[in-house]
C-alpha cells in the first residue's frame, strides 16, 4: 500500500497543499515548527482518526483560517492490492470565532462514502513513530492500550466493534456502581451488566493477547539488530486472560463488592497493560533515552512486521525525528531494519545522517512554513 497523493485544506500550518509522492522512501527536511511533522500527522489521523501530538482538535483547523473557513479538509489517494481509494476527513470547528477552544465535529469518508470514525483504522494501513512514543515505556499504561487498540484494529476488523461495545457497556456499569456507592440502588441490577458485558471484555482480551504473542518475536528480532544483542521481551498483563465469558461473571461478582466500594470496575481490558523487559529488568526502569527509542521504533516495526503478514501488502510508514538522541552506528543500523519495499516518510531536521546509510537515495523534500518543494540532486 502506499499514498500516491495527499491534499490538505487549512489543516495545521498548512493553508493548501497538493503533494504527488513516489514509492519506497521520502525524506521530509525542515527546521524546528516548519510543518514537517504536522505532514505525516495529517496521514496517521487519516490512517487511525487520531492525531501524533495532543491536545484540542479543534488544533487541527489551520489558527489563521478564517471563521468562514473554520474547517481542516485532508484527504489521500492511496494505491494497494485492491485497487485505488480515497481516504478523506472533514474537521469543522462547532464554534469558530473560539479557535482552538471550539468543539469540532468530524466527518469521515471511503471514496465519497461517509464512513464511521471507528470503522477508519485500516483503510489507510500506516504505521507511525514519533517522539512522545517513548512515553509508551515510561508513561501510563492507557497509552500502551491505545498503542494497542489500533494495531490489533489493523489486522482484525472485529475488533472495533467489541472493543466500543466494551466501553460503552463499562460506562454504564461504573454509572451503576456509583449509584451503588452512594446508596442508590440494589447489587443484583449489577447482574444484568454483568451479562452483557463478559462476552466483548473475552474477546477484547484475546485479540490482544493473541497480537502480542505475533509481534514478540519481530520486535525482539528488530531491537537485538539495534542494540547488538540486548533482549527485549513483551508480555500482555490482564488479570482476565484465559477466563471464558462465563469464568469472567464469576471473577466480576466475586469483586463486587469492592467494585460498589470504589464506585469502579477493577477488571477488565480497561486495567491491562503491556509490559516491556529489558534482559530481564522493567525496561521503564533500566532502560536509557536511546534504548527506549530503540524498543519503541522496535514495536513499530514489528507492527509493520505483522500487518504486512496479516494483510498481505506493505503499511505505510511515518517516521518522525528518527534519527535524534541516536549515534552514527545505531542511526545506520535503525535504518538498515526499515522494510526495503515499503513507502517510508521519514522527517529529519538534518538531512546529513543520510550519508552512508539506505536512504541516501530517498527522494527529498524540504519544508518552510507549510510551503514544501521537492529536492533535485
């Protein structure tokens, strides 16, 4: 798969732009707040409806635009083994005199076609890696979930639907054990959400275990090709695994009364986690600024990794800032693991690390205030 042209419309700092780009890799050149990462973030929230940076989405609509123009259009035309399609997104801010603190409502559609957001994930199939991943070591686990989330709604496409089936069904549980905490209420309405909710938080759990145990073995391939020989292990923490639908009602009464005490649910999907091994040691706590960087570019490119096996065709991959806080040598051996017949944007401040490396004949362009030119020679 890859993207054959991308448009964006008062997305960021970009007011238009139309960019033809060509297979295999590109390599993005620009100054700090120029617009190189906010490029590849307009292709992961096409690819996952979800942006690289936090913050408001009404960010997402270009500051300067005007209150008549208070929306942000992107769209890619993309070329895979099923032939070509357009991945488009509308953001209009509900509020626009208010800027960035305005609501938005976001629109979505498949050639032409309105699509839900949560049917989005997969249609652009695109890997992602930028600098606040490394949070994904030292940070809670709600982002290593996320992470999560959208890798296994790549290659499962079930897995959207019991995943929101889940989360709105534990929205209604907890308002429940609130009422319960405060005195409202009897336990045994607990019985029916209990019954309801077994069957998504199984298969919520499984599909995630199972994806885990598909990507162990890249990731910890890639990282050891990186870091001459360190090991890096993965495992999926749940304190549901391995239960059926029926084993988990029972887990989930015998926990009720604490559940009512907390006014929360204390099991389920929503409390797993991933955990990262460094040699045997909690990578969070022993792990060094490159080495996380390194496990968490190894994460991504297992991803890709399994995508591509499950899928059958190459994800697209977005690299942001790669080649910072890295030597010469691992920069060189990071870039000698980027899949040879994959389309790769990869952004770089310095396009001097190119020298001596795989991606010296990548097509260059270069980025200055939301203007970008291709570079000859």
């Amino acid at each position: 798969m890859r993207v054959a042209q991308l448009h964006l419309a008062n997305f960021r700092n970009y007011r238009r732009l139309t960019l033809d780009l060509p297979p295999g890799p590109s390599v993005i050149v620009g100054g700090n707040g120029q617009g190189k990462t906010n490029l590849l973030d307009a292709l992961h929230i096409l690819a996952s409806a979800q942006s690289l940076r936090p913050g408001p989405e009404a960010a997402w609509v270009r500051f300067e635009a005007p209150a008549a123009e208070g929306f942000a259009r992107l769209r890619a035309r993309i070329t895979s083994d099923s032939g070509p399609a357009d991945v488009e997104m509308i953001v209009a801010r509900t509020r626009p005199d208010d800027g960035e603190a305005s609501g938005v409502r976001r629109r979505a559609r498949v050639d032409g076609v309105v699509t839900r957001l949560a049917d989005l994930p997969g249609r652009l199939l695109a890997v992602s890696f930028a600098p606040a991943d490394l949070n994904l070591w030292t940070g809670a686990p709600s982002g290593r979930r996320r992470w999560l989330d959208l890798a296994v709604a790549q290659v499962e496409p079930a897995y959207t639907a019991h995943l929101t089936t889940y989360e709105n069904l534990l929205t209604r549980r907890n308002a429940l054990l609130r009422r319960l905490q405060g005195g409202l209420g009897r336990p045994t309405e607990l019985e029916f959400w209990d019954d309801r909710i077994s069957e998504p938080a199984v298969a919520v759990t499984r599909a995630r275990a199972a994806y885990v145990a598909r990507v162990r073995a890249p990731v910890n391939l890639g990282f050891e090709a990186m870091q001459g020989g360190a090991r890096l292990d993965l495992a999926y923490r749940a304190a549901g695994l391995g239960l059926d639908a029926q084993g988990y009602r029972i887990a989930l009464n015998q926990r009720r009364n604490r559940d009512i005490q907390r006014g929360t649910s204390s099991l389920g999907p929503h409390r797993d986690d991933l955990e990262a091994r460094l040699d045997g040691r909690p990578l969070a706590h022993v792990g060094s600024r490159g080495q996380l960087r390194l496990a968490a570019l190894a994460l991504k490119l297992g991803q890709h990794t399994v995508a591509r096996d499950r899928r059958g065709e190459q994800p697209v991959l977005l690299l942001d800032d790669i080649a910072a806080e890295l030597d010469p040598a691992h920069r060189r051996l990071l870039i000698d693991q980027l899949p040879e017949k994959a389309q790769s944007l990869v952004t770089t401040a310095d396009a001097a690390f190119l020298r001596d490396t795989a991606l010296r004949p990548a097509a260059r362009y270069r980025v200055v205030a939301g203007e970008i030119e291709r570079i000859h020679g």
